[in-house]
C-alpha cells in the first residue's frame, strides 16, 4: 500500500507530536478492538479468535525486523523479556549500557548485583570502545528514548564481535520508523505501544537460538506449550521447542489491536516510513534553524516551550524547558507549522 493512501487510515486531532510516548491505532486496529470489546461484553464469541490475534502481530513484526517467527516470543514489557536473559548471565559478568540508558533496558542488569553481576556505565559515544575482553554483555537502544539519538549500530556490533560479548538491543523507539536487521544482535526487545502503534501490554523479542539455549522459561504458562490448545492440564512437562516457549499468556484485547496495526506498517514497508517520518522532524529543525538530522525523535531547547505548545494545542512531550517532538505517519506538515508557530511567536 502506497503511503499516502494508508496516511488516511489515521484520525488524530491536529498537533500530536508524541509517538515517543504513545502511537496513535490505525483504523483497522481501533475497528478490531471496538469489535472484541463489543463482543466481550455480551459474551457473543469465544476466546480463540482473540487468542490467534498474537500470533498474527508475531509474524508481521519478525517481517519488518527480518527474522523467522519461530525466533520471536511476545510478552507484556520489554523488561519482563530481557529478564531471563539477565538471569543466564553467569555469576560476575559484566555488562556494559550507556549511561542515560531507559531503565528497562538496566534496570533487569542491576537486579543481579546480588549474584555478582557488574553494570558499568559509559557515554552512549563512547559504548564501541567501552567493550571489551571482560565484557560477557553490551546492551543499548536503538535509538535513545531521551534524545532520539541512533545509536551507532555498526560500530558496537564490531566491538561486541571483537570479544565474544552478548548484545541485548531495545528496540522500542526505532521499530516502526528504522529499518534495521534483528538478527545481528542476540536479543532484541521492543515494546510496540509506540511506533508500531499497538495497545499498551504488546511486546515482542527476538531471541537467538544460541541465546535460547542458555535460558531458562521460569514464567512458562498453557501458553508456552508446543500445543497450547492441548496443554491446559496436567504434566509432563511440554514446552515449544522455539521462542514461544518463552512467551507470556496473550492479553487477549490488548493483541486484537496489535495484529492490524503492524499488518498495516508491514504493508506500507518500513523504508517509506522512515523518508517520511525524518523529513517531517527536519522540517520541525528547519524552522528553528537546527541542522537536520537523521532521526523521527528530535529535542530542542525553548524557554516557555510547555506553555506556548499548551496555548496551540500541540501535544510533545517538554522536560526542562527542552522539546522533544516525535513525527510519525500520521504527522502532517501542518502539525509541525502548528508547533514551530507556537514556539516562535
């Protein structure tokens, strides 16, 4: 589907800046939703539709990040699928993150001190050259939730290969606008509640299948079986033999309204939505003459930022005086003159 065409399954209100927060359902997705609530309410179908919604959102999202399905596990958080990845980490390891790091991508490191695990923080620059032979494992956003900064991808993949260290990735403020190859890297977690504009309560990871071999399931559920549908009682124990064996059971309404949604950005293609989404952030640059720049999350410094963008109606999120605005396929270029008039008037 053609961009533009897909741009009119969208009905904000003029002035959302702020998919770094939250992303807006397409029409199909909110349909869907509605529909199930609708249903649920009245008890007019069973549960099992609700259910295989999940694994539709699984295969859309291994598409748009390049792996097999069957190396993808869903979950409600991102820290909640990097936690038994932490819990592998041998007594003593070391794991090197950034030093803003969003804190569910550190805090599941910090939780093993107990064990002896050592977290050492350092400039998101400098995290390539922090890697080294003590490192048993590298993890950093994508892109950095604070400042929409891209992380130099390459570079700390070179140094992690370089010493045999394990690279753990969120994803969450790149999928949906960034095209990028999930299977470089050992885990890759992303909450889908923002650029893949699902409901809150939707996450997925790729997890390696030389990673998987190190991990334990401690929260296996009926879900994680290799046959749900006949596992509901009863030993032994039957675990799928892939990533869904570290799957958590579906919030069933919350998946409804993933599985159009990613269909949806699947159909549209990753590549055109990522020329979108930067050209709108460096229109918003432009226009305070910033320099452009290379992501779909910018922040700039304002003073009274909170107040003028309140007074127009523009939704952004403000901390301490600096913007940071988010522009994604429902953004218009009358959202971001809405923003840049109310900021230089």
């Amino acid at each position: 589907m053609e961009l533009e065409q897909a741009r009119k399954l969208w009905q904000p209100e003029p002035g959302w800046l702020n998919t770094a927060s939250y992303g807006l359902p397409p029409d199909p997705a909110y349909a869907a939703l509605t529909e199930a609530l609708a249903d649920w309410r009245v008890g007019r179908t069973s549960w099992e539709g609700w259910n295989d919604a999940a694994g539709r959102a699984r295969s859309a999202f291994a598409g748009l990040v390049g792996v097999p399905a069957a190396d993808v596990a869903i979950g409600g958080s991102v820290s909640q699928l990097l936690a038994p990845v932490a819990a592998a980490l041998p007594p003593g390891a070391t794991v090197v993150v950034p030093e803003v790091e969003f804190t569910s991508n550190l805090f599941p490191w910090l939780v093993q001190a107990e064990r002896g695990v050592e977290v050492r923080t350092v400039p998101l620059a400098r995290l390539a050259d922090a890697v080294d032979a003590d490192t048993d494992l590298v993890a950093f956003s994508l892109v950095q939730s604070g400042d929409g900064t891209v992380a130099d991808h390459d570079g700390i993949m070179a140094a992690a290969g370089a010493h045999d260290a394990l690279v753990a990735v969120d994803a969450t403020q790149a999928c949906g606008w960034l095209p990028f190859d999930a299977s470089r890297a050992d885990v890759v977690a992303v909450g889908a509640y923002k650029w893949l504009m699902a409901p809150r309560g939707t996450a997925f990871a790729y997890l390696a299948p030389a990673l998987r071999e190190r991990l334990r399931p401690d929260a296996a559920s009926w879900y994680a079986a290799d046959d749900p549908y006949s596992a509901y009682y009863g030993p032994p124990l039957r675990l799928a033999g892939d990533a869904r064996r570290f799957d958590l059971s579906p919030a069933w309404f919350s998946w409804v309204g993933a599985a159009p949604a990613l269909e949806l950005l699947a159909e549209i293609g990753v590549p055109a939505v990522h020329r979108y989404d930067v050209a709108l952030a460096n229109r918003f640059l432009a226009g305070l003459g910033r320099p452009p720049g290379d992501s779909a999350i910018v922040t700039v410094e304002v003073p009274g930022a909170r107040e003028k963008l309140e007074r127009a109606g523009v939704r952004a999120a403000v901390r301490a005086g600096r913007v940071r605005a988010s522009f994604h396929l429902y953004t218009t270029e009358e959202d971001v003159d809405l923003a840049l008039d109310a900021l230089t008037a």
